[in-house]
C-alpha cells in the first residue's frame, strides 16, 4: 500500500508535555518566556505543550514562533450542541491547538472515556485538519495476567478504527501504561517499551501492510531526564511525552536536547 500523496518531513523525534490540571495564568507566562529565551527550536525535534483549555490561547499566543506546538488535553467529538461543560475541536482549534490528546489513562479511569469515545473523538479532530495523539496503556493487572499486548492493541484497533489508510501519519500515538504514570508510577523498563512499541508496530503492520507512514508511536510514564536516552534508544519509540519531569521549562528543553542530542547521532 502507498500513500496517495508523498509524506511531509516528519521530525525525528516528538517530545511533548500535558500540564495536566496545572499552572495557573502566571505560572503558564512564566514557562513561555523561559521557551521563547531558551528556545533554540532544533528541527528534528517536535516539541508540543498540552495546557488546560482556559490556557491554550495564551500559550499559543507566547509560543508563536518558537516551534513548539500547542494543543489540548481533550476535546468531544461533536462539533456542536448541547453538551454542557463540553468544549469541541473546533473551538480549541480557534484556540491555536493544533494537536488534541485522547484517551490519556485519567481520562478513562475517571471521566468515562471509553475505546468507543476515543474512537469518535480521533475521528473529529482529523476531520478538523488536527493530530490526534491518541493515549494507549495496560493497566498493571493486565501486565500481571500476561495480557497487556493483547489489551493495548485492542486499544489501538479501536482507537483507529474511523481512520483512512493515508491519514495514519496524522495521527501519534503515545504509549503510557497507567501503572508507570504519575507520583505512585513507576517508569516502564527499557525492554518493556521496546517490546510494547515492537508489538504495537507489529500490530499496525499486518493491519495497514507495511504503509511507510504509520503513527510515530512516543512513550510515557515517569519520565525524566535520567531515562529519557535510553528509553527513546530504543527501537520504534519515537518520542517521549512527559508529565512531571517536563512542567519546569527547564526540564522540558533538557528532554529535548537529550532527543536532539540522540537525532543528531542515532537516527538517520
Ligand atoms: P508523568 O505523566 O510523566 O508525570 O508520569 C505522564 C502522563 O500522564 O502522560
């Protein structure tokens, strides 16, 4: 299978961050300024910031210019109507989002998005000329039953279901088993995220053939500029996307200069 229109350049590596339910107006300004000082936008890295919608204008004002992407940590699938408390694709694309993540392990442990939603929500935010980056991840229970491959490419057939074959490369997706996320996680071993990512390649392949332009596939879950090199030295891990360890500015240049580092001598 081939493409219907040639791949544009895609970076080497994406390193990006959610701030979650983080950083108020200040903090946010003061993270900006700290890029738009720091920043050396080197081309082979993708960088995005994830900030909480009431946040998303501003950071993409401040950060116009730097190379960094922003976009949303979530958005409904319709494009309009009535779904209070609710904020659609469009509305954060008029925001100066550019990406929406999807189906982060939070979001499906306590805000009921389910494979199905997930699915939709890919759907819409393609439609709208967006990347989805699709959040895909075991819980602990899986990896202890032997099931966790099993469980995430379930995940990642579902989330993927509503896309063409050519729209594949417009989409990014993050691996993040919910045991390695957040305070009480602990990181994925090296060999864990490789075996995953070969999995999840594996899975896409014999799905798709081998399209040449499938999601770049990133890895997260307590990462921090002490594993960062060696998790993305690993074969298929694309990028990194990073909670804790990136919401200093400084830890998030540091992450990039780790990939850009690695770019500049590992990938071709
Ligand atoms: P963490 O969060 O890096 O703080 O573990 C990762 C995530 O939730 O994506």
């Amino acid at each position: 299978m081939t493409a219907d229109v040639p791949p544009a350049p895609r970076p080497s590596y994406w390193v990006g961050t959610s701030w979650k339910m983080t950083k108020s107006f200040a903090e946010a300004l003061r993270f900006t300024d700290h890029i738009r000082q720091g920043a050396r936008p080197p081309a082979e890295v993708g960088m995005f910031v994830l900030p909480s919608f009431t946040l998303i204008q501003t950071v993409a004002t401040a950060l116009a210019g730097t190379g960094v992407r922003v976009g949303a940590q979530n958005a409904h699938w319709a494009p309009a109507g009535a779904f209070t408390g609710e904020v659609s694709v469009a509305m954060v694309a008029e925001a100066g989002a550019e990406l929406v993540e999807v189906g982060h392990s939070e979001r499906r442990a306590s805000f009921g998005e389910t494979d199905e939603t997930v699915a939709r929500k890919v759907a819409a935010v393609l439609g709208a000329d967006l990347t989805p980056l699709v959040c895909v991840g075991e819980p602990a229970s899986e990896r202890d039953f032997g099931t966790a491959v099993e469980f995430v490419l379930r995940q990642v057939k579902i989330a993927l279901s509503g896309v063409a074959p050519a729209d594949l490369g417009r989409v990014l997706l993050a691996y993040e088993p919910v045991w390695a996320i957040g305070v009480e996680g602990t990181p994925a071993t090296p060999e864990q995220v490789a075996d995953m990512h070969a999995a999840i390649r594996g899975g896409l392949v014999e799905r798709y053939g081998d399209y040449g332009w499938l999601p770049p596939l990133l890895y997260g879950g307590s990462v921090d500029r002490g594993n960062a090199a060696e998790l993305l030295a690993q074969g298929n891990v694309d990028g990194l996307f990073v909670g804790r360890a990136a919401w200093d500015p400084d830890g998030f240049l540091a992450l990039v200069d780790v990939a850009a580092g690695l770019a500049a001598t590992a990938r071709p």
